[in-house]
C-alpha cells in the first residue's frame, strides 16, 4: 500500500515538474538577433545582393531616372558610408 502512494507521488512530481518547465519556457521571449555593429563589413551572402543593387542603380542612372545627385545618395546608402 505504502508502495503503490509513493510511486504516485513521484509520478505527480514529475509531471509537475515538467508541466512547470514547459510553462517557464513560454514564458520567456525568444531571442532577438542582433544587427551587426555599424562599419562592419557584410556578410559573403549580402555581397552578391549588394552588387545586385549597385547594378539596378547604375542601370537607372544610365536611363536617366536618377539624376547624378540620386545615384550618389542612393549608392552611399547601399554601401553604407
């Protein structure tokens, strides 16, 4: 008999305890990434992108839809300078 109630109690207790632990981990935010500090250089991956719109730029510029004062604000912005 004593057998049988310790077995239950330690059965509830662990169902408690992992009942708690799902609960604390929803409670807590997921994890923000961060940005990269300014001036570093770009990842490999945003390289090709960034050359791809330095390209769609210089494309506009060439058809006269920027004028020269757009495509210099618009390529600094790109490059990040």
């Amino acid at each position: 008999m004593f057998r049988a109630n310790r077995r239950v109690a330690r059965r509830t207790a662990r169902r408690v305890s992992r009942r708690q632990g799902s609960m604390q981990d929803a409670q807590q935010p997921a994890p923000q990434p961060q940005a990269p500090p300014p001036g570093t250089p770009p990842a490999a991956g945003q390289g090709t992108d960034m050359a791809a719109e330095l390209k769609r730029l210089a494309d506009l510029h060439t058809q006269g839809a920027l004028s020269d004062e757009e495509f210099a604000a618009a390529k600094s912005k790109v490059l990040g300078t």
